[in-house]
C-alpha cells in the first residue's frame, strides 16, 4: 500500500503597480498620485498596488494492490488535487482633499489639470482566491492464464 500527500505553497510575487491613463477632463481633485512616463512615452499615474497573489496546490494518493493467486492480482488508486490561487488587499495611493482613500471614481490629478477613471476592479486580479478540486479514481483486477 502507498500513501503519499504534495503540497505547492507559493507566496507569490510583489505587489503590481496600478497605472490610470490620463485625459484632459474633469474631476474631483486627488492626492497621491506619482506621474510617470508608459513604455510608449505617454503620461500616466501610480495610482496604487495590487495584492500579493498567492498559489496552493495539494495532491493526495492513496494506492494498493491485493495478488488474489499467481494468476490474478487487484490494484486501486485514489488521487485527489486540490488547486487555489488568490490576491491579497489591494492599496490605493489616491487620498481626496479630506484625507479619505479614494479608489474608484473620475478624478483630477495634479496641474495642469488630467484626470482619468478608475473602478475597484481595476485593483483586482480576482477579487477572492478560486480554485478547483480534480479527484481520480482507478480500480484494475489482472488475470492471467496460465500455460
């Protein structure tokens, strides 16, 4: 009989940047915002981070074989996984005048005057871990004849 249990568990890599794509429009005025130049040249602004993404993975098997003679023998394996993946809190940078975090809305940055949209789901990869569970089941009965 084999037992056996795998477990995957990853930390994940660093918080993403959240970019927003400026416009000439208007907005309610925001600080926290640190203007930068895409990979393009446009003008864009850090407008916080994405939570750490996170991975779990676990394998179980359960496997056993029975020799009912030399001719017939019976074999079964039960594996199960489980998989999940996930983000951790979200941080904005976005302050309104009153100090309260801004993290959705249309909103003004800095002068000259650019503003641009951004929505709570813009923070988000996957706003709770997902998963799946695959189970396998195998039973084999051998018989030989004999010569």
């Amino acid at each position: 009989m084999v037992v056996g249990f795998e477990r995957l568990k990853f930390g994940g890599d660093e918080n993403a940047p959240i970019i927003a794509f400026l416009s000439p429009r208007a907005g309610v005025p925001v600080t926290g915002a640190t203007l930068t130049a895409d990979p393009y040249g446009d003008l864009v602004a850090l407008v916080g981070t994405r939570g750490r993404n996170c991975l779990k993975q676990n394998t179980y098997r359960v496997a056993g074989d029975y020799a009912f003679s030399n001719a017939t023998n019976f074999e079964m394996q039960y594996i199960r996984e489980s998989y999940s993946f996930g983000h951790g809190v979200y941080s904005t940078f976005l302050r309104a005048l009153s100090g309260s975090p801004v993290d959705n809305g249309t909103f003004q940055i800095s002068t000259p005057s650019r503003c641009s949209s951004i929505q709570r789901s813009s923070f988000l990869l996957s706003s709770r871990p997902w998963g799946t569970a695959d189970k396998l089941s195998q039973c084999v009965v051998n018989s030989y004849m004999e010569r």
